[in-house]
C-alpha cells in the first residue's frame, strides 16, 4: 500500500483540503440541500393535493376493471354470464354498487 500511496494520511489531508479550498465541497453541499428540500416540498405537495390517494384507488379501479374483463364472456358455476353478474351487482334501484355482492375491496 505504500507504494500507491507513500502517506495515506498527508495524501488524504491534502485532498481534503484541495476539496474544501475549491467551490466543489460547497456548490455539492448546497446541491445536497437543495435536494432534501425538493423532496420535502414535493412530498408536502403529493400529501396536500392526495396524489397516492388517488394513485391507489386509480389502482383499485384498474384491479376491478382486470377482474371484469376476464370474466367477460365466461360462465360462472352456476352458467350465469357476465352480463348478469354485472346487472345482479348493480341495484337498479340506487344506481349504487350492492354491498352483498360487493367480493372485492
């Protein structure tokens, strides 16, 4: 190691100090700043305005749409389509999804 690096130690040192007497250290701590203060900002932003709110109900819904589609078309046990799952599911009445038939969350 010696031979890479006669004094590891004045070697470092003298590093260090060219790092801190050029405007590197100092322009990479006000990046790193700025940085956590972005994170922080958008992360008051996405709560305020309920972004992942919205993003997991958009995946909720895309879940249940998935759900649909495959059942398109086919026969559950009792030979019923999808066409009357779906007309059992809604209630003609409300115009509201029926709770008793409501399987998924």
């Amino acid at each position: 190691m010696d031979l890479l690096f006669p004094s590891g130690q004045n070697f470092l040192s003298k590093a260090i100090e060219n790092l801190i007497s050029s405007n590197i250290l100092l322009i990479l701590i006000i990046f790193l700043v700025w940085l956590v203060v972005w994170l922080l900002i958008r992360e008051i932003k996405t709560w305020y305005w309920k972004v992942n709110d919205v993003v997991s109900l958009l995946e909720r819904i895309e879940g249940e749409l998935y759900y649909l589609a495959t059942k398109a078309g086919k026969e559950d046990e009792s030979g019923a389509t999808t066409e009357g799952f779906i007309a059992k599911k809604i209630n003609s009445d409300e115009g509201k999804i029926n709770p008793e038939l409501n399987d998924r969350k």
